[in-house]
C-alpha cells in the first residue's frame, strides 16, 4: 500500500518562501508530484520528480529523496494568488495503472 | 493549449437513480482516469483506463461502478444506482505517455 504526510496547513507572508514537505511509503514507485488546487477546482500540475535531486520551474521547485522516502515543494517570491492546498503524489507503476494517490493536501494561507 | 474537459459541471440526482459523467480527454493522449474527492478530503483514485480496458481500479471501484470509451474522444464514468456516499467531486484525468497526468475541471455529484 501507500502512506502519504504532508503538513495540513500552513501560512507565509507576501514575498517570503515556504516550503512543504512530504514523506511518503509505497510498495512500488514511479515518480512524485506536486499540484495545486484552489477551493473547488481541479489540481493543476506544478513539478515532478522521477530522481533524486532538485527541479526548478520559476519561483516552484520541488526536491526528492527516494532513499528517504521525501520531498518538498519550494515556493518562493509568495503571492496572494499562491493561497491553495498543495498535493503531493505518488505514482504507481505502469503494472498498477500509473494511477496517483494522493496526499491529503496542504492548506497555505499567503497573508499580506 | 489543449484542455480535458468535463460534463456536466453540476450534476443533482435522487438515491437509486443512474448517472453518467462524460470526459472528453486531450485527443493525444493514451491513458484515461477517473478520481473522485469527497468535500473536505484527499483526491482518491477509483480507475484507470489503457488500449480499451481498465488497467486498475481501488477498491470504492465496485460494481456499480463502470467505464466505457465509446468512440475515440469520449470517456464515459457510469454509477448505476446512486448511494448518498457517491456525493463528491469526479475528477477525469489524461495522460500521454508515462509523464503527467492532466485533470479536467471536475463534475460536482450531489445525490439526494
């Protein structure tokens, strides 16, 4: 099976950087995501992960350590617009359908 | 840019009764899931679709679940008889090969 833990919330100021991390178990491993998704709406893609190290896109990075079992997403220059729930995600083999399970999110507040 | 997209956006519908949610997926694209995410909580895999068959499917995938491609655009999830569990969000989602998956905006189930 898979076990997914992210922090449930968490608030930063305008202009400040956070970060999220998730630590994940899993039986079989092919890669892990980062999506975010405002208040009822779909997640959009942010970053992916397949191998160890640091993958930058604009002011969203995202890091991971398989070994570990970790990640984290990187958010930096914060904007109010960046205010959402933040998912991270594993996905299963080919075998297994690819399919994601998800973690239960994590809720950050960006306050002016 | 391509989008997966999604209807109805809203559908309301009475215990017992059938309900078909259509997914028109990026015309590319090989590899077809469905998710759902009850309000309030994570973003739950239920099935995953590759060359014309479910490839895996979790366990709330029973039988009054089903899914069908019935030409070579649409992407078909039916509930035969609605429970009010069934209540949530229905996220489709596409994938072209083995990289990202795309969510489609999402049909909100409410079963009375």
């Amino acid at each position: 099976g898979q076990n997914i833990d992210q922090p449930t919330e968490m608030t930063a100021t305008e202009g400040a950087i956070v970060q999220i991390n998730c630590t994940y178990q899993t039986s079989g491993f092919n890669g892990l995501f980062w999506y975010q998704q405002h208040a009822g709406e779909a997640p959009t893609f942010l970053s992916y992960n397949v191998l160890d190290g640091l993958e930058e896109k604009g002011r969203f990075s995202s890091f991971l350590s398989r070994s570990k079992g970790y990640s984290y997403l990187l958010l930096k220059e914060l904007q109010m617009k960046d205010s959402a729930s933040y998912l991270c995600a594993v996905r299963a083999l080919k075998a297994a359908g690819n399919k994601l399970t998800f973690g239960g999110g994590t809720r950050v507040l960006v306050k002016p | 840019e391509p989008e997966v997209t999604q209807t109805p956006s809203h559908q309301v519908t009475q215990m017992g009764q059938e309900v078909i949610l259509r997914c028109v997926p990026i015309s590319n694209h090989l590899y077809f899931y469905w998710y759902r995410q009850i309000l309030g909580q994570k973003v739950e895999f239920l099935v995953s679709f590759y060359n014309n068959e479910i490839s895996e499917k979790s366990e709330i995938f029973d039988d009054q679940f089903s899914v069908e491609r019935p030409d070579g655009s649409n992407f078909t999830l039916k509930i035969r008889s609605t429970k009010l569990e069934d209540s949530a969000m229905y996220f489709c989602a596409s994938m072209q090969g083995e990289d990202t998956q795309y969510f489609g905006p999402g049909t909100r189930l409410t079963v009375l």
